[in-house]
C-alpha cells in the first residue's frame, strides 16, 4: 500500500500508424459493410477512394488489423516490460487485471474478439461489463472484483465512475475522453489501494499494489482536456425512448443531457445528406444546435442569460429573492419549450432510422504497424524524482536509524543487522514516506538504470537492496538474494577448490539452509538453530554431529561474507 488511499500510476503508450494516420481504402475494392445494431454485413465493391482519419476509427471505418496490432503489443510489453515479473511455477504467464475502455459497444465487441484470440484464452478471460450483454452486468462486474476470471473487462463507461475495482492494475485506454473530470473519474478506477493478501485472491503471482499503469493507445493523456461534464446520465434508456420523452414534455436533466449526449455522437457519424434532411425536419436546425438547446436548458448561465432582461426591468428596491427565483423558473422553462418543441414524430423517426441504418466500412486491406511503444518520457522524470528522493531520504537518516546506521559507518557490523532493524527501517519509511514503497521505488530503478535483477518477492528484502545499492556497497541494483546466492557460490568455490573437498553434501545442505535463511533474516545466531527449518533436521545437535568445532566459527564466517 502506497498511502493507505490511492496508490500512483505510471504512463506507457502504444501509438500505430493507423492509430496515427488514418488510411485509405481506394476505389474498385470489394469490403464488408457492417450494421452497427445488428453486425450483419454485406459484401459492396467502393465506387470512390475512402480516406478516413484516425477520430473515424471504430465509428465509420473499422480496421479490425488496427485493433490487432495493438492488442498484439499491449500483450508483448505486458509481459516483457509492464508486469515482467508475473510468471508462474509453470512458466506461464498472469495477465493483471486490466480494464479497456472502448469507444462504443461494437468497439467493446470487436475488442473482446481480439483479445481472447491474442491471448489464446477462454470467453471467460475476457468479458464486456456494459448495459448491452446477455449476462447481469453486475453479476460479470462482481466476477471481474472477486474472482479469478475475467483477467479482462472491456467496457464503454459502465465503470468508468462510481465503482471500486481494487484488483486493478492495468486501464487501456482504446477510446480518447476530453473531459478532465471524466478522465480524472476512469482514472480512479485503477488508483484504489488493497492489501497483499486480498490481490493474491484474484492475481495469484502479484506481491503487492504499488501503482498501477495506464496503457495509451489513442494519445489520451496527451490530448487538451476541457472543464465540461460527462452528458450520458441514462445510459440504458434506447435512444428512441429518450426522443419520445422530450417531445412529450418530460423536463429532466438527466434526460436532456443523455439525449444530447447521443445526438452529438450521432453528429459525428453522419453524411452530409443525412445532416441536410434533420435541418429539413427541424425547421433549421442542425444536431450540434438541437444538442445546445438540450444542454442549455440546464445550464445555469444560460439561464441567468435568459432571466436578466426581466430581473433588470424591475428596480431594485421592489426586487425580491423569491421573485429572482420564479423570474429564473419561467426562463428555464423557455429553455426547455425551445429544446423540446423541435421534436416531432416525423423528425424522431428519422434520427432513429439513420441511428440504425448508418453502417460502418470493414477495412481489412490496410495492415498496420506499431511506432512507438514505451514507457512516457514524464514518467522517467518521475521515476528519477522518486528515485532521488529515496536517496535523500536514506542520506537524512543514515545516522539515525541503526540499519542505516549499521550500512553506511560499519561495514564490518553488518552481518550483524536483525530481521528487527530491517523492519524497523521499512516502518520508518512508510510513515515518513509513504510514497517511497520499496516494491515501487524498485520499478523506479529500472526505469532510470539497466537493472537485470528481478524485484525481490519480499518488500523488506527489496528494501536491504536498494539500500546496499545507494551506499555503494553494490555498484549495479540486485536483489539481496541474488547477492547471498553469489557470495555463497563463491565461498563454496573456495572452500571445495584443488583436490581436497572441505564439505560432504549433508554438510553443503545445511550451508544451503543457513544461506536461505539469512535471505530471510539477515542475520543467523546459534539459537536460531532450535527453530524451523534446522529443528526438523536435528536442530544445533545435528549441526555440531556434521561441523564439530567449526561449527559456530562457520556460522559466523557465513554471517559475514554473504552480506559483504
């Protein structure tokens, strides 16, 4: 746990040419054309060159190698370079728990699709939590938080805001958010904090939740954000209901905001044809305007705005607050007669028919390439922040705190630091610091220096690492007990070197259990020989039966050259 609240994220993008570009799909090619409700296809040769730009993909234009492509990389770096270090006894490997936010259902479906196929899993390992599946969303949601599988959850915004998956350790953004709110809102899906053993429950190899990353694929901590909020408040009312509420004078904010919500998507998906006839049906107006007069009906300004004239017409002395009020009610009320009365049956009928006639072009020629996949240049500037202040920090304290202590002014005493005073060391510094996670401090290493250790399983023994490596007793960054193995091969190598054999293999067995054992603790004193695992092997008796008089001179040997 980072800060008992939320733990901090790192940025790693994908970006492809198509993702980038756009493509071209040129005139006399045979393509499918697919219904966005149903997904039914027809086979239509293209009578003009189709050029789409990179905001068309997954609306007009689907490109499902595009969508390939970067599943196909987000699978790679998650193994090689995100979570390198979640492999299994059996070699296999754990995907964390991720969530994809897509750009609409049908994106979420040709997602999922994908997915199961790159990773050559199961329909459980990957499910869609949105208010369009067969399944209780809720019930998939409950799996997704508690259970093993799904591994995977693509969505569109079911869980983008008001829901807790603490499992979460990966967001692959597939769809860009403008909203800084919104964003701010998907983002806290990934931030909650859980203790070690719960994250065991669900990710078996995972050790601990020391942040989580944010995968890029569509330039989405990039792009400006606005101010503006979220508009979608009913997202399982069909649109056509929505239509039908409006016309009938229902006066909801919800309503009005989801109803704008869909219109200007819809906007975005049209031809010019079809825009001309809405302006037709509308008596003026376009979508983008129908859309402005729902959202202003709501908004507070607007409707300041409209109350003025009449506010100001009324000299002050007579004015009073409730007369404010029922002066703003009426101007609000306008707002909505000249939202709603647009609205007809003739109009309503259209919008729901382009709704589910527009189709979108199945681009299966153009195939795409990936351009940049890493970790973000800001988060390497965080990582060498957080790794310079793991330094002050050790530098303020190394006369204070006796590991410390111990570290950087006795060499010679540090066979003699305790399992006590490296515990004492990570509660100082989780208090002081909090932010300063070994396990986190770590992956902040590797982002900075060429570190070839894996991360230590255990926090207290990442934490004796990354200590020995700022006081310079270890020039490159290893972990503890890659450091012990190495100095007790070559002890070993030394004592059995030439034709005489100093150790029998009982007695190197016993060599291997005090090593492990100062892996763990730090530290092996006599009495430590009465308790696992050396008491079921015969305990001190059994040790002096194999060493004699060299027994506690061995041990003592042992205490020094592995932490050397």
């Amino acid at each position: 746990m980072v800060d008992g609240v939320n733990v901090p994220y790192d940025v790693y993008s994908i970006e492809t040419e198509i993702s980038k570009n756009g493509g071209l799909i040129k005139a006399g090619w045979y393509i499918d054309h697919r219904d966005k409700v149903t997904r039914e296809k027809r086979w239509q040769q293209v009578d003009e060159d189709v050029e789409y730009k990179k905001g068309d993909l997954d609306k007009s234009v689907v490109n499902p190698n595009q969508i390939r492509t970067v599943i196909r990389q987000f699978r790679k770096a998650l193994m090689e370079e995100i979570y390198p270090d979640r492999y299994d006894e059996n070699g296999q490997y754990e995907v964390p728990k991720t969530l994809i936010f897509a750009k609409t259902d049908s994106h979420a479906d040709d997602i999922i699709k994908i997915v199961r196929m790159e990773f050559n899993e199961c329909d459980d390992f990957c499910k869609k939590v949105t208010y369009k599946i067969d399944e209780d969303p809720k019930s998939v949601l409950n799996r997704f938080r508690n259970q093993y599988y799904p591994r995977i959850a693509v969505t569109v915004d079911m869980i983008a805001t008001g829901t807790d998956v603490k499992p979460l350790e990966v967001l692959l953004f597939m769809r860009d958010v403008r909203s800084a709110n919104y964003f701010e809102q998907m983002k806290g899906r990934g931030t909650r904090t859980i203790n070690g053993d719960s994250l065991q429950m669900v990710s078996r190899t995972a050790q601990a939740k020391t942040h989580f990353v944010i995968v890029d694929a569509v330039g989405v901590t990039k792009t400006k954000k606005t101010d503006s909020r979220p508009l979608e408040r009913k997202p399982s009312v069909p649109l056509k209901d929505l239509l039908g509420a409006v016309t009938m004078g229902v006066a909801e904010e919800d309503l009005y905001l989801s109803l704008a919500n869909r219109l200007l998507r819809l906007n975005r998906e049209i031809t010019h044809k079809e825009s001309e006839k809405i302006v037709q049906l509308s008596k003026g107006k376009t979508l983008g305007r129908i859309s402005a007069d729902l959202i202003n009906a709501f908004d507070y300004d607007k409707i300041e705005e409209m109350a003025k004239p009449e506010i100001d017409s009324i000299p002050r002395s007579e004015i009073t607050p409730t007369m404010k009020e029922e002066i703003r009610v009426k101007a609000q009320q306008k707002l909505c007669d000249i939202a709603s009365r647009t609205f007809n049956g003739e109009l309503n009928e259209y919008i729901e028919n382009v709704r589910r006639m527009h189709e979108q072009k199945i681009d299966a020629i153009n195939t795409d390439k990936v351009l940049l996949s890493g970790f973000d240049s800001f988060t390497r500037a965080k990582a060498e922040e957080t790794v310079n202040g793991f330094k002050e920090y050790i530098e303020q304290h190394k006369d204070e705190i006796m590991a410390l202590s111990i570290f950087y002014n006795q060499p010679y005493n540090r066979r003699n630091i305790t399992l006590d005073m490296a515990r004492e060391l990570l509660e100082r510094l989780k208090a002081d610091k909090p932010l300063l996670a070994p396990w986190y401090v770590w992956d902040a290493y590797c982002a900075v220096e060429k570190v070839k250790s894996n991360r230590p399983q255990s926090e207290l023994t990442a934490l004796v690492s990354l200590v020995r490596h700022v006081c310079g007793i270890d020039a490159k960054l290893s972990a503890f007990d890659s450091v012990v193995n190495a100095n007790f091969q070559r002890w070993i190598l030394r004592q059995n070197a030439g034709n005489h054999k100093r150790f029998t293999p009982e007695q190197i067995e016993w060599l291997r259990m005090i090593k492990d054992h100062i892996i763990s603790s730090y530290h092996l004193d006599l009495d430590d020989l009465d308790y696992t695992p050396f008491d079921a092997q015969g305990g001190r008796g059994k040790m002096y039966q194999l060493f004699g008089g060299e027994m506690e001179t061995i041990i003592e040997e042992l205490n020094e050259i592995l932490v050397a």
